[in-house]
C-alpha cells in the first residue's frame, strides 16, 4: 500500500497574517502557499501577475520592507515577518504613483502582464538611485521579462519617472 | 508549479534548528534565501517533507571583517555583502563575484551562504570560497566542525554536509597584502547562467609576479583553485604573456557542453577569461604595491 498524497483535504492549513500595503491580512493557506499565490488567491489582490514561477521573470515582483523580491520564490509563512507592497500600494487610479504615471506618459506598455513587477522595481531603484542615465535605467530592469514593449518606452518610463519623482518632491518642500 | 506539500519549521535559534534537523534527518532541508531552493521545490524536482526555515534565526546575519578573514553568517544577503564597505575594502573580490550573481532583485533576497551550501558549479560564489581558501562552520546537535574548502565540495550539489547539519557561516580568507583579485564570467544575457567564469588573485612582489591562482564556474564540478604561479614567475607583469597558463587551465577543467554552449566553447572561454582576469589582477596589485609603498614614503 502506498502512502497517501497530502492534498488539500488532509492538509494542515496555517493561520497567516502579513501587512500589505501597510493592513494586516489574515487568511488560511498551507506552509507550501508561496507569497505570490496568497496574495492573488487568498487576499484576492491579483495587482501581482504570475508568470514562471522560477524566478525569471519578474513579474510577480513586490517590494518586502521596501526591498524588490520574487513573490513565487518566498513563502507566504516567511512573509509575515515583513511588510509587503503590492502594486496596488503604489497608487490608485485617481493619483498614481510616479512610476505609473510615466508608464502612461511613455507608453511603457502593451498588454499589461510584466507591468506590475516593472512598476515595484523601478520604484525601489529610484529610491536609492533618484537620477539614472539611460544605461544604468537598463540595467535596473535587466530581471524584468517583457515579450511587447521591445524595453525601449520602459527605459524612457524610468527616466520619466525620475523626474516626475523629482518635480513631485519640488512641489511638496 | 506549486511545491509539494511539507511540514514547516521556524526555529528561533541554532540549537532548535539543528534539533529539528537532527529529527527528520534526510526528509529535512534548510531554507534560507530560498531562491535555488524554491524553484527545484516549484518544479518538483524535489519534495522534502520537512522545510527547516532559518530566517528567524537570531544571530546569522552578520559580517565580521578581521585582520585576516571575512566572516558572514548563514543570513547574510548576497546585497547585504554586495553592499558592505568595510568587507570590500577587506576583499574586493566578493563584491567584484557578487555582481554576477543573477540580478540585483535574488540577490535582494539570496543568501551567500546558501549559495555555497548548494554547490551549484554554476554558482559564483563557491569559486571564491575556493579561490578565498575558506572555511565552512557546520553546527548540528552534537557539536560545530569547521569544514576547509578543499574537503567541503565533492561534486556538482554535493558536499560533505551531513544531513543532520547546519551551515552558520563561512570565512572568507583574505589575500595576502598587495594582491590583486578579478572576476568575470560571460553569459547569453546578463545576470543568466555564465557559460564559463574566472576568479584570479595575483600578487606581484618587488617588480615580479610572485603568485597566481584561479578558480572557475561553470566548467569544473567542483569548484578548486589552479595555481598557475610556474606559468609567470619571477617575471615582471608588463612583459607577462598572461596567455601562458592556458595548458594549465586546459588541464584543470572539463567543461560539459549544453544547449547554451558546447564544451570546446566553455574551455575556450575559460581560457580567455583566465587570461583576462589575470592581466587585471595584476594591474591592481601593482597599483596597490604603488600605493603601498607611497604611502610608506621613501624606501629606507
């Protein structure tokens, strides 16, 4: 007789708690939900896109305590030791974050799918770099797959977004 | 795409992790960083019933320059290394390695150690444990053991880690005063898998090359350092043809082909980027013995 394979039914299900876009989220989900999972299935916030699942693409990439990370490779158990953003916390429809309102301005894309793990790196790339040149602007997004845009408007997106950035921080000292 | 199901334990200290270790034993597997890790559990390319999660273990993430090592605990960041002064000025060859390291986002999350307790021959940073002569600092629930690098690799991800073990840190051992240190691989696009990479550390010593020593990725299963000293000793690194450990190095690798590239290509890229990497490691210790004996003023 064979083992029986855990399914979901026999599975041992955890209380999870993590703070995204700063409200703490409770959900039952196993040890074996990676980040990414929980948050589009069970906190039903699908900002964050799934594509490979192995770290190669970057769309699922959200900022852990400011910090870009793979959302499908950290589990959601690990996760509740920080705090998460999502895309859906850098700005709404009506008063975008620099980031989206360059993308817009730029074109910085076509069907949508990389977006959101374009959107949180180059967030926190501008935070420690405000002023990149064209070079450095690609080599920031060098872990980020996108199969429409060609990365010619994402790099213009990015220096867009700097000095949206700049003229944002300008109008409010 | 989704690992297989396994029971996770989040120890708080060393002493309960290794006492979880040493309960589950080869059904067990430490997560740190989890950015090799989690992909071959996505993949299934394997299913440990127990995952040992470290990242609320107190105390492994640290980094402790000394007079002669770099030590960084089980913790430690790829960036967080990458990103330390104080560690570069002490051996810039783990930044000049860590930049390579896939891209800057894994390295947000990755870990050094981690890196090097999966063996991956692909992997950066396990050559400059090699080239570095380090040591791997292995805890389990019946005492530490310090593991040399020589005796710590036996094959493409394997090691002589029990089962039962933790890995708490590793020490980096600087170089010699003067020495100079390179690194550089060469990949299909950045930050992907090097089809071949070179760690080289020279030091040249009253006008003439006094040491030489490589260490690859990529083409070797295990990652160990050539000295190729007897290629260019006693001559003075302007008129060095760095070309000449090149038999040396042929000798010292085998390369595997793939789909990336064929073996012939990696032992010729192997070669160049050894020939690469010592010009330039030369070119800094010269600089530095220039500094040093500035900033000693003028020779008694």
């Amino acid at each position: 007789m064979t083992e029986p394979i855990a399914d979901s039914a026999t599975e041992e299900l955890l209380d999870l708690t993590v703070v995204v876009n700063g409200v703490p989220r409770h959900a039952k989900a196993p040890a074996r939900r990676l980040l990414s999972d929980f948050l589009r299935h069970d906190l039903r916030l699908t900002g964050t896109h799934v594509g490979c699942e192995h770290g190669v693409c970057g769309a699922c990439t959200v900022l852990v305590d400011g910090q870009p990370m793979r959302s499908c490779l950290m589990f959601a158990v690990t996760a509740q030791a920080h705090e998460v953003t999502t895309v859906e916390g850098l700005g709404a429809i009506d008063s975008m974050g620099p980031v989206q309102q360059a993308f817009i301005e730029c074109h910085g894309l076509q069907c949508g799918f990389c977006t959101p793990g374009f959107l949180t790196t180059i967030t926190a790339y501008l935070e420690d770099h405000p002023h990149p040149t064209a070079d450095e602007a690609r080599e920031a997004i060098s872990g980020n797959l996108c199969r429409c845009t060609g990365y010619q408007n994402i790099v213009k997106s990015v220096l867009r977004a700097a000095e949206l950035r700049a003229e944002r921080a300008g109008t409010t000292t | 795409m989704k690992p297989a199901p396994f029971v996770h334990h989040a120890p708080r200290s060393v002493a309960e992790a290794v006492g979880v270790l040493a309960q589950v034993g080869p059904e067990g597997k430490v997560l740190a960083g989890g950015q090799s890790l989690i992909p071959i559990l996505n993949m299934r390319l394997a299913s440990p019933a127990h995952l040992v999660d470290i990242n609320q273990v107190a105390g492994l993430a640290d980094v402790v320059v000394t007079g002669t090592e770099v030590r960084i605990g089980a913790l430690v960041r790829h960036a967080q290394l990458e990103h330390h002064d104080e560690a570069y000025a002490a051996l810039p060859l783990l930044r000049q390695a860590l930049v390579n390291v896939a891209h800057p986002v894994i390295r947000n999350r990755g870990t050094t150690v981690g890196s090097i307790a999966h063996a991956d021959a692909a992997g950066e940073m396990p050559a400059v444990l090699a080239l570095t002569e380090g040591v791997v600092e292995a805890v389990s629930a019946g005492g530490t053991r310090e593991i040399a690098v020589a005796d710590f690799f036996e094959g493409a991800l394997e090691t002589s880690l029990g089962a039962d073990e933790l890995v708490v840190g590793v020490r980096f051992r600087r170089f010699a005063e003067g020495t100079g240190t390179a690194f550089m691989e060469r990949a299909r696009r950045h930050g992907d898998y090097a089809m071949a990479g070179v760690a080289a550390a020279v030091r040249v010593e009253d006008g003439v090359v006094a040491d030489a020593r490589l260490s690859f990725v990529s083409v070797t299963d295990v990652p160990r350092t050539l000295d190729v000293t007897s290629a260019f000793a006693g001559q003075e690194p302007d008129a060095v043809d760095w070309s000449a450990a090149a038999d040396l190095v042929a000798g010292a690798i085998e390369p595997d082909g793939d789909i990336h590239a064929t073996a012939a290509y990696r032992a010729m890229l192997a070669a160049e980027l050894s020939r690469l990497t010592l010009a330039a490691a030369a070119a800094r210790s010269v600089a530095l013995q220039q500094h040093l004996s500035d900033s000693e003023g003028p020779a008694a």
